[in-house]
C-alpha cells in the first residue's frame, strides 16, 4: 500500500527535511511549494495522498482556503502548520476541518509521530480495517456511535474531526472520571508529546464549541481546576 503524503510548504528546506525523517519512517513523499499545487496533489487520483501536511501560510492561497476546497470532495487527514502558536486557538476557533495542528519551529520526530497518530485515528474509521462493531454509547441527549463515527446531539449529527471524535469518546468512556491533560495527550494523540499541554484545552474548546456546551455553566464536559476534565452526563445504562 502506498502511505503517501503530501507535504505543502513554500520553504524548500522544511520540505525536504520532513520528506527525509517520513522516509525513514516508510512514507512515501509528494511535495507542493504553493497552495494550486497543493489542491492538484491532494486530488490527482494517481498519487491521492493519504494524508496532507499543509503549511497555513502559503504565497498564493491561503492554506484555509487550501483546506476548505479539499473539504468540498474529500476527507484525507489535514495536518495544518503554522507559524504562531497563538493561532492554533484561532483556528481550533474557526472549524476549519483539520485533524490535528504543529506550530513552527517543530520537531521532525513530533511531526512524524503526529501523522502515525492521525492516521491510527483515521484508520479507526468503520470499513477501513475490517475491525468489528465498535461501542455506541448514548447519553442524555447524545449520541455516540464509534463504528460509524458518527455523533448525534439531540437526534442531529455533529460535525467532527477526527481528533475530537476521539477526544470525546476518551472522556465518554468512563463518565465523571477525572483525566488530567497528560493522560488525554496520551490516550488520544497517542505519542509522546513535544510541545505545551495547552493543546488540549484548546481542543476541548473547540469540541464544547460544537457540542453547544456552555464552559461556564457546563453539561457534557467539565474542568477539574489544576488537574483536567472529566465527561459529565451519565449513561443511559448508568440512569436505570
């Protein structure tokens, strides 16, 4: 099978440093210095990426409108790039569809455990490895169906990446449980982990955005102040 991956950045130099450590690793690289060739590489049917590295800030496109037009014909994982840290609350903000996010200067290492760990999440997905049902969990008002991937608030689905698909069945496993942040790195990015814990508050605002779920007077994730969170609503089978 071929892992391809595409990376997209207007910097030759970060390119071929990642196409070298995602060599080593088995990965098959395609390069793009610019937003058009991202949107031909991530679309030709004969090198179709299984998942896309992609740099935000680009010289022709922005890499959102680069990531909206992917969204409109496919769902490959997005790993977006940036050069700001504090923009990863911006763009957590926006809903913009990426699975996951790096902040320059990165490690090359971090980057390749975080496409092992985007790809383990989006091989989880139903049909993909012939796995059998997985769990359906259901709440009071919602609606969590692991082998679909598949969220229903109150009977609508939710639109979720896949990292906060699988942050909220981490937390929804074992409702009123305390996770601290480090243990939710773990569980759901599943690598050691690089950069600042942060990333996880800024998912999980992300995740309340979408599940309607008010930070300040919360009904399905709650804030256990210094340590984490923990998922608030119990099981239907829990209420009997």
């Amino acid at each position: 099978m071929d892992r391809r991956v595409l990376v997209v950045d207007d910097e030759a130099r970060i390119r071929a440093l990642l196409r070298a450590y995602l060599e080593a690793e088995g990965f098959t690289v395609s390069e793009a210095a610019t937003g058009r060739e991202a949107l031909t590489g991530a679309t030709d049917p004969n090198r179709r990426p299984v998942l896309v590295l992609l740099d935000v800030g680009l010289p022709d496109l922005d890499g959102l409108e680069v990531l909206r037009t992917i969204r409109q014909t496919s769902d490959v994982p997005v790993i977006l790039v940036t050069a700001r840290a504090e923009e990863v609350d911006k763009l957590v903000g926006l809903g913009v569809g990426a699975d996951d996010y790096v902040t320059k200067p990165f490690s090359p290492r971090e980057v390749v455990a975080r496409v092992r760990a985007v790809l383990r999440r989006a091989g989880a997905a139903p049909g993909r490895d012939g796995s059998p049902a997985a769990t359906v969990q259901e709440f009071e008002g919602l609606r969590i169906d692991e082998a679909r991937h598949e969220v229903l608030l109150e009977g609508r689905p939710v639109d979720l990446s896949a990292l906060e698909f699988s942050l909220l069945v981490a937390l929804a496993g074992a409702p009123g449980r305390v996770y601290s942040r480090a243990q939710l790195l773990e569980r759901v990015w599943g690598y050691d982990f690089y950069g600042d814990e942060r990333v996880v508050d800024v998912h999980i605002r992300g995740l309340r955005k979408v599940l309607h779920d008010d930070a300040t007077s919360p009904r399905v994730i709650g804030t256990v102040r210094g340590v984490g969170y923990r998922f608030l609503l119990p099981s239907r089978e829990d209420r009997r």
